[in-house]
C-alpha cells in the first residue's frame, strides 16, 4: 500500500470530521443526548486520544497528545465521570488536523515497518496495518458524530 494513499486517506477523513464541525453551536458540543454515552466533544477527543495509543504507542513513538486525554477521551470513559474541565474544543479541533501531519512525518516512508508493541490487540505487525485499524475505528466515531449532529439538530 502507498504510503501517500493510506496517509491521505486518514487527512480526508480528518478535514471530513473537521469541516462538519465548523457550524456546529457552541451548545451543543458538549450535550449527551438521551441514548448517547458521549458528546460530540468527547467523540473528538477520543479520535486523537486512540489514534496517539494505536499508531504512535505500537509503533514505539513517544506521545504526540497531553498526559491527560487518556482520563477524559479514553477507552470506557464518558463526560459523566469527568471531575475538571476537559482540554478546550479549539484545542482538540486544532490537534486533529495537526495529529496527520505528525503521522506524515514520524510514518511517511516507514508504513511498513514492523510494530514495536507485538502482542497489541489489533494483531496488527506493521505500521500501515496500525492506520488500517485507525482508520476503521476513526470512521466509526464519524459516524457517531454524524448521529449525534442530526439529533441535536
């Protein structure tokens, strides 16, 4: 696979996510609907939180996120449970284009090299397999947050 297709295909469906959000009301980032575990802010949260863990952690690369996402945006977690403010919504829209551009350069030329972490529950042995995994899970939050946009709508 080329390393210029499965990275451009991750941008597309950042700027996808990023430009559904560019209208959305300050007031309804933050609602959980009835139904939903999660608000659209956390949904975007979680996207940079798991793709730090999936790409970057299993490849062996230092963290490209805060120490804190994983308390706010990880696995099991929900808005609920929160005890402080989470990191602000500009914050996270910026790091979600910023994150691709960050994989580019740690990945780019590098898709196939093997993961460091070996016993990873994806069972993923090589990078461009960590972004095939992402991105199935990055579309899925998609399309959490397209259910959540039409219901506050």
């Amino acid at each position: 696979m080329r390393d210029s297709y499965i990275i451009g295909l991750l941008g597309r469906t950042r700027n996808n996510i990023v430009q559904k959000l560019q209208d959305l009301p300050e007031s309804k980032r933050n609602i959980v609907p009835e139904g939903f575990n999660n608000s659209i802010h956390w949904q975007i949260g979680h996207i940079l939180t798991v793709t730090n863990f999936l790409v970057f952690h299993f490849a062996g690369k230092p963290s490209v996120i805060p120490d804190n996402y994983p308390t706010f945006f990880g696995p099991g977690t929900k808005p609920a449970d929160w005890t402080e403010e989470p990191p602000a919504w500009d914050t996270l829209i910026a790091e979600l284009s910023q994150q691709v551009e960050l994989i580019q350069e740690h990945f780019e030329g590098h898709l196939s090299d093997p993961v460091v972490v070996k016993e990873n529950f994806a069972k993923a042995e090589t990078v461009d397999e960590l972004l095939v995994m992402n991105l199935g899970h990055e579309n899925s939050h998609a399309g959490m947050i397209n259910s959540l946009i039409k219901v506050l709508a």
